[in-house]
C-alpha cells in the first residue's frame, strides 16, 4: 500500500497537478505522511539541489529524471542521483534553450517546483514545513498562488500543531521574504486560516497587517476580507528595503474604501483613528499625500474632529510636512480657544518652533502669538514657550522671537523664567542678542539694537572696533584680515572716505595653526574603531587613525583584550564567503570587509580573500578598494620591520600634513620600506608654504632613495629650476616607458557594468597591473605634479604629445566602439595636467558617461570633480570629505562643482551638492569670483538648502574672503533679476540679517543699492516684500536711508496718488528718521566684522 502511494505522489509530482495532488494528500493520516515523508526525504533533497541555478550543469529532462527514480527510487539514490541529479541538472542555460521553448521549458519547471514544494508542505514535519515557503533567488519562480495552495495543504493536515506552524510560515518566511510583484495568495491564505479556525486569530493576529499588504490589495474590491484585515493592512509598515505596494496609490482601492464606508462595513470612526496613526508616522511625500486625500474624501465633522482633539495637536510636530500643515489648520479652526487644552498646545507650539521646515515653524509661531494675545493668563507659559524654540536651526525665526521677547520689560520676567532665557541665550550667537540685551542679567542698561545707537553718531562703534583690532594685529602680526579692517577703519577716520576694503587671498595658511588631528591615545580605542562599522562608514579621516594606531600598538594585536574585541568580527569572516542565497542585508554590512582585513593585518595575517560569487567577492572592491589594500599591505610590511609611522598620516584635521613632520618621518624610513603611492599620498597633503617647504627640502636625506624617487621629490619640492629639469627628466621617462593605468578604469566586481565587461570579454586593453613600475612611477609623478603647482597648469600639454595621446586613448577596436568613452578619456588626459575650474560647459562631454563612484577609481584625485558634477551620478556624501582630506586644494572644484549643481531639477542627489558647496567654508577656497552664483542658491525652495547658501556667504564674509561690499553687489543683482521665487530670496535674506550688525547693514546696501537703480520693472508684490525687508532694518538699526538715488526713489513711491499697500511701505520707511551724521554702511559693516 505504501509503495502504490508513494507511485502516485510522485507520478503526480513530474506530470499531475496541484489541484489533483492536494486531494491525494487529503485523506492521509499523521502517521502515513510522516512515512511517506521518510521515503521523499532523501528525493527531496537531490530534487532541490536539481533546481537550484547552475550555469555550466549538466542538463537533464523531467521526464529522463522521472523514468529513473520510478522504475528503481532507492537505487536512484544509491547510484545515479549524483550524476543525472547534480545541482543546476534541471535549471541552466543549457536546460533551458533560448525563444519560445525556453518559456515552455521555464514554465515546465515552475510548474514542477511549486508541486514539489506542495508535497513537502503536505509531508514534512512541524520543524520542515517553513522550508517549503522558502525562496531563493537561485531556484525556479513558484506559479502564480503558489503561497495559497501550499497553505490549503497544510491547512488539510490533521496534526494539531498546523496552527503554530502556519503562524511560523507567516513570521519567519513570508514577513522576511522580498516582495518581488504577483499576487501569491498570503491575504487569502490568512483569510480563509481565520475563517476556518477562528480560534487561532490570537496567534496569526500579528501577521495580518503583513499578509493584507502583500497581495490583499491586488483585488480592488476587496471581496471577502473583512473590515479587520483591511485596516491592518493599510496601517501595517513594509520595513525600509521593501517596495511593498502602497494600497492608497491605486484610485479603485480608495473607492472601495468609501463604498464599504457608506454601506456600514468599515467602521467610520476607526478609519479616521488610522489615519491620524499613519499621519503620525514618518511618510514619504507621495504616501503622505494619499493619506491626506483620503482625509479630505472622509470630510470629518467638527464632532469627529474633537473626538480626536489630542491626535490633532500631536500631529502639529508629525515628521510629514503636509501632515503638520493639516494639523496647524485643524487646531487653529477647533481648538485654538479651547482653556482645557492651553497646556498641551504650547508645548506642541514650542516644539514646533524647532520643526527643520520654516514655514511650519513659523506657522507655530504665529498661532503662538495668537494664542497668548486672546488669553492674557497664558502671557507667562507663552513666554517660556518662546525660550524654548530659540533653539530654533532658523535664523529668520529666531530673529523675530527676539525681537518679540525684546518687546518685554524685565519685570515681565520671573526669577526662573531670567535663568532660562539666560541659558538659552548661551547657546546662541552673541550678534543675535541685541533685542533681549535689557532681559539678560549681565547686559548693559542701555539695550543694543543694531549698528548705531540712537543717542550718537556711529562713530563710537567705529572707534570700539579699531581699538579691538590693534589689540589683535598686535598680537598676531600675521593676520592680514585683521590688519587690512584695521587700515580700512584708520583711513576713515583720518579722511572720511571709503577706500576699497582689501579681501584675504585663499592660502594654505590654515596649516600653520597647531597640529588638530586627533590620533588613537589606546590599542582599544583601535580595536573599537575597527569593529563599530555597522553604525557607520569609515571615513578616510578614520581609516588613517586606524592605521597609524596599527603600527603604534602593533605589540598589542594579540592581547586578550583585543582578541575579544576583533572576535566577533573575525567569526563573522566565513559568512562572506557564503553564497548570496538567503536575504539581502548582507549588502548593509559591506564596511565589514574593510574592518576584516584592518583586524587581519593587525594581527599579522593575510588580507581576506573570497570566492568569486560570493558575498565577499561581490563586494570587496567596492567597499574596500584595491588602492586601500595595497597600502595596507604596506602598513603590514613596516609593522614587520618594526617601524611605528605612516609617511603621509596628516598632521591637521583638515587633511594637512605639516612639511617638517614630513621631513622628519621620511629621513627616519629606512630606504627599502619606502612605497611610492605612500609618499605620493603625503606630497597631496603638502601645504604651499613656501618657506615651510624649502626648509623641509634643505633636510631631506635622498642619497638613500632610487632615482625615480628622488626626481618625483626635486619636482615637489626643489627650487624652480631643478624642479623643471626634473620635470623635463621625468617626461621624457614616460614618452619611452608611458603607464598602462588607465585615468579612470573599471573595479573588478560585479557592481558595475564596467567590471562585468572585463570579466565577460576577458580583454587585455581594460587589464592593467598597478604594481607595474610605470603605473607606480606615474602615479606618483600626478602627486608630485600637483604638490608643485596645486590645481594650476602645470604646462605639459605641449612638451609630451606622446604621453598625452597614451592616456587620452583607448587602443584598437575599443576605441572604435566607445566613441564617447574616448572622448573623455581625451578631456580628463587634459585635465590632468591642466586642472581648470569645473563650469558647466567644461564638464558637458562627460554627462553621458554614467557610474558611480563604487564601480569606477582613478588614482588622480584631482579628476573627480569634473565627473561628479553630473547629477545623474549617485555617490554618497562623504565621499567629497575623503578626497578633500586626501588633497585639501581639491576643495576648490568641489565647490565649483556644488555651484554647477545647485537649483538643478535634475538632481536627484540633493545631500551630495550640499556636501559639495560646504566645502566653501574651507579657508582655501575662493568665493569671491564665485558670490553671484552663490547667490543664486539663495532662491532654492528647501529651507535647507536656503540657509546653508546663508551659513556659505556669512562665513566669506566673517573670514574676509569677500567684502561687505562684494556681497552687497552680489546680492543687488540677484534681487534685480528674481521675480518668481523672491519670497524664498526674502527668508534667505532675513536669515543672513539674523547672522549679526555686519550681516545686516549688508543687506540694507543691497537694498538701498536695488531701490536706487530704480524699481519701476518690479511687481507689486515683489516691492512690497523688499519694503517690508527694508524697513525691518531700519527699525532695528535705527537709521535712516542716506542713498540719495534711493531716497529720491522711495519719495517717489511714497508721493503715488493711487493709495496701495507699496505706497503705505514706502512712506514708513522716507518717514524714518536717524542720526544727522551716519557711518556709510560699508563702515558699519567692516566695523561690526572688527568686533567679532
């Protein structure tokens, strides 16, 4: 009887059907599944592996493989499973041949694995019944539904344990597995385990949302499921990495959700609660705007809308901005007045005036107002509200918060209320203060208020900043900021003129300050350096304290100490030589092969080396790039050698390496532990001190160096002349003997669609050795070029046509195929040695030529910026940080490439254009030929974006690389042009007159100078803005307009006949009155930046 079921099971099994397999296993009892299930056990594993995607497998049919186990199963298994079974035998391209039979063939196996899956959930035990709701991404698609009847199988089953291993099918398989489209049946499954065991709706209850998500809302009508199941799975969250389908996004969902609404079948009242949940909840903008629809179509009553009053203030600080806006109409329509809800709406108020969106930050300070001006007991909780959001990120908005405390006298304020406000204000720029100088205990009594004090001229202010700035050039000589303020302000005084305020030139400067980088103090502080990478990326700031804390405390590698720290990640090493079967968050844990082989070499042991297609494999070159291994294996060789210092380890924060430290670590290197890419990577760091340089030059012993070190040196570092006969020497080198690296060449994993060429046309030209001499010789020739002339041209184009047409080439057929590829290699051959600004038009030809940086390297730094500037490109952030810490100069284009960028609807990668115009802060950057295009970042839409435009002028204009004056013009000009999008020109605006006195007399000669050109092209709202921006000022610097073009301009406005909101402005501001005899605003402005 046994042997005539098990004939049938599998002759239902390679040519039956689910359906006719399912009634088979029906009527079994518990004890002939469980021996049926001894008998296929062995069968199911050689048929597994049969499946499993093999490429170069041996293939074999369905029906051979049938016609062998049936006529003799056990010897099958004893003799042929492991040839005509092999792993891949029923699943590879020789299997399964190309056109229409290859989907018949597909389909075929589909149809047999599903079914071999359905026996396996009809046999298999409590423990082995989740393996048949496994997927793989090397084994055959499952039919459509398959979820569903490899449910109803088990649900057959008679063993009383089948309702804890249904909820274990739901938790550890389906709820983990990727949702890759089609509906499977989950939801019916969960439907239809509920109907026919209510009492097992505790059990599956967690998993319903889940189920409901994954396909319940492929059936727009919904039919069948009832209200409980509907609202778990719209209110269930697909985790981060899941495209999981949104129910909202389809229209015939929603108006489902509205009929069973109208005929009683979901309750109202707990639909309105879940949307309110899910507007709580972080949304993405899309999503976000389905709920919010949907909240419109329901149209709650008042009722209903004060059922839920405290939902609603909660939503005032929800994470979706649309979500807060919803939330601030709501309450100031049905619960502004509300005297038993005071307390809770101003707490949401002061944590709302921190919120990162301005306008819902202002939004929360205007109902603030509102509120405490209808209810004069709330006067003090509204004040301490106040205090509470200057912690505000908003400039414009903590300006006006001040200026609104200011309006306080001291005796408003109570003991505890002063100490609050006092260290609140602590936190906060001291120019920002003035409104609230009288509420501060150790203030003057006289409140300060901006430029100039009403009782005098200005001059005072004038004469202040002198004094402090001869206290400061005293001290520090060689500041020149200080000195050409100072000069700017004696000459004033001396003659009543303004003279142009010189500007400090970018330098390298910034390197004479005290060595900032902060190096390992403890051989655990390494150890917990290297392991902590599932929190973070290591940046290249990090990878060189780690590896000078290697060679510092190599002795300690071994200690017990450090062996428990690195255990854990060194047990984790044989996972990444598995195969990339079983889920994807292995792809998160990329830092972990960076970690291994720094903890590997720590200790003396080989770098890690993987399988091809395995984890590590896939992923080594991206995330641990084969320049970081070689200079690794360079750190491994001086730890053998007993030496404890990295050549090029900087010396400043900044990326820095000071030239005497340098000097100093290269004599004290034994000749054969010098590395040519390490001695490359300390001329990048090199600052153009020249007298640093030269005194660095005069103590370098070179005797012990070869002759090309020794000439990439000369070039560095020697005088001029030697230098260029060097140069001369080395060129004529690499015309006989040029590099076969190419600028930029493809890593040789699978990530990129370069590597997967390499490897799958296995050609020559894209292979170089980078440990070849002419590729290190080379490498270290661009650093030398660069240590030498910084991004300056260094004049080769002419002098080694040879050269030049080796690397802007690619050889033989390659060229002819990849016209575009060659194109660029020509451009970037050029840019290597001539590195010009990066505009847009320079940077064109490269924007069809798309990759990322994780599939691509070059071993010129320099070149990097030409190609990031693309906004098709994705890179992460920190990636602008590592190549400026490499060679700090490189700030420069980045930030040129920030400008290109900026306000582009293209970009997609918003965060990397921040990253790159941040780096304008940096002390060797030039802004000042750059401020128009700068400004231009002042219009975008983001208050983000705004306001790190803001934070870049006013760091320009605190450390004197452009003027008050340069601004100002810059400013002008942008005011004049911009029409649409002026209102976010005014907030960035207000933002950089909330910076301080120089900050705002700025922007009031921008002003002036914008009125005096003439304003009548401006529309009216236009106008009307800058008025109101004006005379804010004014009020605060309680001056008057002293352009005459500007005055005569606004008496003209002031003298309309036609009465308008433009015309009422304009004659506050012509009625505004100051001191007889003002500083020119220039003054002022040098002044207040004296003060600093």
């Amino acid at each position: 009887m046994s042997e005539a079921v098990f004939q049938t099971l599998l002759r239902e099994l390679f040519q039956g059907d689910d359906d006719r397999l399912r009634e088979l296993l029906r009527p079994l009892t518990a004890e002939r599944r469980k021996a049926l299930f001894a008998e296929f056990e062995e069968l199911f594993k050689v048929l597994q592996r049969a499946c499993r995607y093999q490429l170069d497998a041996r293939p074999v049919k369905l029906t051979d493989l049938y016609r062998a186990i049936q006529d003799d199963p056990v010897g099958f298994l004893r003799d042929q499973a492991t040839s005509l079974a092999a792993p891949g035998a029923l699943n590879n391209p020789q299997a399964l041949q190309g056109g229409l039979f290859q989907q018949r063939a597909y389909g075929s196996l589909m149809a047999f694995y599903s079914r071999l899956n359905l026996l396996r959930a009809g046999l298999a035990g409590k423990a082995g019944v989740a393996g048949a709701f496994k997927a793989s991404s090397r084994q055959p698609v499952r039919t459509q539904k398959f979820v569903l009847y490899a449910g109803r199988v088990l649900l057959d089953r008679p063993e009383p344990w089948i309702g804890d291993a249904l909820a274990n099918v739901f938790e550890q398989v389906l709820s983990r597995a990727r949702f890759t489209g089609g509906d499977q049946g989950v939801a019916r499954l969960m439907l239809e385990a509920r109907q026919q065991h209510p009492d097992w709706g505790e059990t599956l209850a967690p998993y319903v949302g889940m189920a409901m998500r994954r396909d319940g809302f492929f059936s727009h009508a919904l039919k069948g499921f009832d209200s409980a199941m509907i609202l778990a799975g719209l209110e269930y969250e697909s985790p981060a990495q899941e495209g999981f389908f949104e129910p909202l996004f389809d229209v015939r969902v929603v108006e489902t959700l509205l009929r069973r609404l109208g005929d009683g079948s979901l309750p109202r009242a707990d639909l309105l609660a879940l949307i309110l949940r899910k507007l709580q909840s972080p949304l993405r903008p899309s999503v976000a705007k389905c709920w919010l629809d949907l909240f419109d179509r329901l149209a709650p009553t008042a009722a209903e809308i004060r059922e839920h009053a405290g939902s609603f203030i909660d939503l005032l600080n929800a994470p979706a901005p649309a979500a807060g806006k919803l939330a601030f109409r709501i309450v100031e329509q049905h619960f502004l007045d509300d005297a038993s809800r005071a307390m809770e709406l101003l707490n949401a108020f002061e944590y709302g005036l921190r919120n990162p969106v301005q306008a819902l930050a202002k939004s929360a300070l205007r109902l603030l107002k509102k509120q405490v001006k209808r209810h004069a007991d709330w006067i003090a909780p509204g004040i301490s509200a106040a205090v509470g959001g200057l912690s505000s990120p908003h400039a414009a908005l903590r300006a006006e918060l001040l200026r609104w405390l200011g309006g306080l006298q001291p005796e408003q304020l109570g003991e505890e209320m002063r100490r609050q406000l006092q260290e609140t204000a602590a936190a906060l720029p001291a120019t920002e203060l003035g409104p609230i100088a009288h509420l501060l205990a150790e203030a003057p009594a006289v409140r300060e208020t901006g430029l100039a004090e009403a009782s005098g001229d200005g001059r005072s202010e004038v004469l202040a900043a002198v004094a402090t700035l001869r206290q400061r050039v005293a001290e520090h000589s060689g500041e020149s900021v200080w000195s050409q303020r100072l000069t700017y302000l004696e000459n004033y005084l001396a003659t009543g003129r303004c003279d142009e305020l010189g500007v400090k030139t970018p330098d390298h400067s910034a390197a004479l300050s005290p060595p900032d980088f902060v190096l390992h103090e403890t051989a655990e502080a390494v150890a917990l350096g290297i392991v902590n990478v599932r929190d973070r990326v290591l940046t290249q700031a990090d990878y060189e304290r780690i590896l000078a804390g290697l060679l510092r405390f190599a002795p300690s590698a071994h200690s017990a100490r450090i062996t428990a720290i690195l255990g854990p990640l060194l047990e984790r090493q044989e996972e990444w030589r598995q195969g990339s079967l079983a889920g994807s968050d292995w792809w998160g844990r990329g830092q972990e092969l960076a970690a291994l082989g720094l903890a590997r070499a720590w200790r003396g042991e080989a770098l890690p080396s993987f399988p091809k297609n395995s984890r590590g494999g896939q992923l080594l070159d991206s995330q641990f790039r084969p320049a970081q291994r070689r200079r690794l294996r360079h750190v491994a060789a001086l730890m053998a050698a007993g030496h404890d210092r990295l050549l090029s380890t900087p010396t400043h924060a900044a990326g820095w390496l000071s030239p005497a430290v340098f000097a100093e670590r290269f004599n004290a290197l034994p000749a054969p532990l010098f590395y040519a890419d390490e001695l490359g990577a300390a001329l990048y760091r090199l600052p153009d001190l020249p007298g640093q340089r030269a005194d660095a030059w005069s103590r370098l012993e070179l005797g012990k160096l070869d002759a090309v070190l020794v000439e990439n040196l000369t070039l560095a570092l020697a005088p001029p002349a030697e230098a260029e006969a060097a140069l001369e020497r080395l060129l004529r080198r690499f015309e006989k003997q040029p590099p076969t690296e190419p600028l930029f060449y493809a890593l040789s994993g699978d990530l990129g669609d370069g590597g997967r060429l390499v490897e799958t046309l296995k050609a020559k030209i894209f292979r170089h050795d980078p440990h070849a001499v002419e590729n290190a010789a080379f490498r270290l020739f661009g650093a030398a070029l660069r240590c030498r002339f910084g991004l300056k041209d260094a004049g080769i184009s002419g002098r080694a046509p040879r050269l030049l047409e080796r690397l802007s080439s690619a050889r033989g057929w390659f060229s002819r195929m990849f016209q575009e590829q060659q194109l660029r290699a020509s451009l970037l051959a050029e840019l290597l040695f001539a590195p010009q600004p990066v505009t847009e038009k320079r940077v064109e030809p490269f924007s069809a030529s798309l990759f990322t940086p994780f599939d691509q390297e070059t071993s010129h730094p320099c070149l990097w910026p030409y190609v990031l500037v693309n906004t098709q490109h994705f890179a992460t952030p920190q990636i602008i940080a590592d190549h400026v810490f490499r060679f700090p100069p490189l700030a420069q284009r980045f930030f040129e490439a920030g400008l290109c960028r900026q306000n582009r609807k293209d970009d997609y990668y918003r965060d990397l254009t921040a990253a790159m115009l941040a780096q304008g802060k940096q002390p060797q950057v030039d802004v000042r030929p750059h401020l128009g295009q700068m400004t231009v970042g002042l219009l975008a839409t983001q208050p983000t974006q705004r306001e790190n435009g803001v934070d870049l002028l006013a760091q320009a204009l605190h450390d004197g690389r452009a003027s008050p004056s340069d601004l100002a013009g810059a400013l002008a000009d942008q005011i004049k042009v911009t029409d649409k999008g002026y209102a976010q020109l005014d907030q960035a605006l207000a933002s950089l007159v909330a910076t301080g006195e120089a900050g705002r007399a700025t922007v009031l000669l921008a002003s002036e100078r914008v009125i005096g050109g003439g304003v009548a092209e401006f529309s009216p709202r236009k106008l009307s803005l800058m008025l109101e921006r004006l005379a804010d000022i004014l009020n605060e610097t309680r001056r008057a307009v002293t352009d005459p073009n500007a005055r005569r301009q606004l008496e003209q406005l002031a003298a309309a006949k036609k009465k308008s909101v433009t015309r009422d402005k304009a004659r506050m501001v012509v009625a505004r009155c100051g001191p007889a005899d003002q500083p020119p605003l220039q003054v002022m402005a040098v002044a207040a930046l004296g003060r600093l």
